[in-house]
C-alpha cells in the first residue's frame, strides 16, 4: 500500500464536510448526546461475519493485545445501561480482510446513533428525517441526482427481506427460512453448494441478485426483518425466523444497518457463543469475548434502537461521486 494525495478532490471534500455538519446538527437539534469514544479495546463482541486488526501494547515487560474496533458498539451500550440516554458516535472504525473498493476501505467513518424507548421501526422514520434534513440544507429540497438518476426523500420503499428473495431471486418463505431447503434450492439456480454453508449460499445470493435492485426506483428501499442467523445482536421476532433487524440502500448502495437491540441477556450470551464458535471455525483473528456486556444486559440495558452508517458513503452519494476515494484528500492504497 501507498500513501496518495489527492488535491483535485477539494471540491468534493469540502461537500462531505457539510454533510457531517449537517448530521451533527439534525441529532444535536433532536437531543441526542455526541459520544467520544476508544478505538482500542482489550475484548470485542465475536461477529463471525467480520475480520479484526489486532496490535498490541508495551510497557517494558508488559505486553497486552488490544484490537481495533470495527464498531463503538460495545462502549455504548455500557453507557446506556448506566443511564445515558439518547447518544451518537462519529468517527473511525476498523474492518481487516476486506479489500479497498469503490465503497470501502479498512479504515472509515461510521455514525452510530441510538434512540432509548422506540424500537426498529422508529428508527427508520428517524433516518428518513435525517436524510432529508441534509438535502434541504445542501440543495434546498429532499431530491438529489446521483449518477443521472432521482432519488427523493420523501419516503421509503419498503420491503421485507422474504418480500423481495421472492421478488429478484424466486426463493419462497418457506425456502429462504429453512436451511435445507435453501440449500437445495440454491443448487437448482445453479449456486455452487458442495463445502458450503446456509451463510455462504444466503451472502452469495443476495449480493448477486437482489442488492442492485434497492434504492433504485426513485426511492431509498429500507429493507426490514433479515433471518435471526444474521442479526446476532437484535431483537428476535414472535415468528422465530426474523430479527428486528432493517438496512437501507441507495443505488444498490447499502447505507446503513439497524437492530431493535437486545435486552435478553441468556439469550445473547448463547449467541455470543455461536458467534464466537464460526469466527474460530472460519479461522479469524482469535480475540478475548467482551463477557462484561452480557452483565451489562444483566444489569438492564434499556429497550432501544441503535444503527450504524457508512458515512462515507453518504457523502459520496451526497457529493454525486462514484467512489468514496474521490471525496477524501488522502487515501491508502
């Protein structure tokens, strides 16, 4: 990797800035807290669909392993369990083994914000807002133009995640909820199944044939209620197959990703477990389990809704470019 400067891209970082301000703005008019937070911790939460940076500390004799985190997410919801209300982080987070690419890089921006006492659902009218907010202040209307195409904010397309397999992919319910079942009926579509998992198959299909349909019909499409398999720290659903999980997308672009979050503290520690078996399964960086949050759900996390977005991404699209490295003035690559 190297070091590039990229002086042409005035233009368009000054853009993103404003684009940060104005998120700043909407959350602090509507009350929430800005948080300061770590970016080294000495325990994560185990998420077996992500790759970690590890380092470590010297003092003399002492050493430590700390890792980089690839989400605020653990500091937060401490606070929140001690009687912070609703809060926000803006800053760095961290992701290994994902290569730089039009839409990421190992180092980015992430906004993490959490609303106490509302669910999901909320949440994603709050986000609405928020998207709004910053096209009125940049373009003075809830319309932008990205890549020659409309995109208004003025409301959702809204589908659930078994809606719209049926839809691009032709997976029924029945099907996409049921691991066997969806194996076989990847095989039929062609999908090599042979050392693959329900994961793998699910993650393969729904990049190649659903994401490049969202937030493509004049809308952003949030879509709500993925399989309790990937939404290892929301709020499961009366139905036993869904989590109270939602992302939302703009221009095949996924912007950002929502739990009701959980406040079941057995059941997330079982999770914790399975998550932490595939991560040393799949071969990941191995690292100390962040057991102290189950407490924290013992001590009563309050019913809440948190979400995270690529900030980066937002300003790109914001800024109508095609690539998150054409709004930034240094880049590593």
């Amino acid at each position: 990797m190297k070091i590039h400067s990229n002086p042409q891209n005035l233009q368009n970082y000054q853009t993103y800035l404003q684009v940060v301000r104005c998120i700043e703005m909407f959350l602090q008019e509507k009350g929430y807290l800005k948080l300061d937070l770590p970016v080294l911790t000495p325990a994560l939460i185990p998420e077996s669909y992500l790759e970690i940076f590890e380092t470590e500390f010297r003092y003399f004799d002492t050493l430590e392993k700390l890792f980089l985190t690839p989400s605020p997410e653990i500091f937060i919801k401490r606070l929140l369990s001690d009687g912070i209300k609703d809060c926000y982080y803006l800053g760095k987070s961290f992701r290994n083994s994902e290569p730089n690419s039009s839409l990421h890089s190992p180092e980015f921006t992430m906004l993490e914000f959490y609303k106490v006492g509302k669910d999901y659902k909320f949440m994603a009218q709050e986000v609405l807002q928020m998207l709004s907010a910053i096209s009125y202040q940049l373009y003075k209307k809830d319309i932008i133009v990205y890549q020659g195409k409309k995109v208004s904010f003025h409301k959702w397309e809204e589908y659930t995640v078994a809606e719209v397999f049926q839809k691009y992919a032709d997976v029924q319910p029945d099907e996409l909820f049921h691991e066997k079942k969806f194996m076989k009926r990847a095989g039929e579509k062609g999908y090599e199944i042979k050392n693959a998992t329900y994961n793998d198959l699910w993650s393969q299909m729904y990049v190649q044939e659903i994401e490049h349909h969202l937030g493509t019909h004049g809308y952003p499409t949030v879509l709500y209620d993925y399989p309790v398999q990937f939404a290892a720290l929301s709020k499961p659903n009366a139905d036993g197959n869904t989590a109270q999980r939602f992302e939302f997308y703009i221009a095949g672009i996924e912007l950002g990703n929502c739990f009701s979050e959980i406040t079941d503290a057995k059941l997330q520690a079982t999770r914790f477990a399975m998550e932490n078996k595939e991560r040393k399964k799949s071969g990941k960086i191995d690292h100390p389990v962040d057991w102290e949050f189950i407490t924290v759900l013992e001590n009563g996390l309050p019913e809440s809704t948190g979400i995270a977005i690529g900030v980066e991404r937002l300003g790109m699209l914001f800024t109508n470019v095609a690539t998150i490295e054409d709004i930034k003035l240094i880049t590593i690559a």
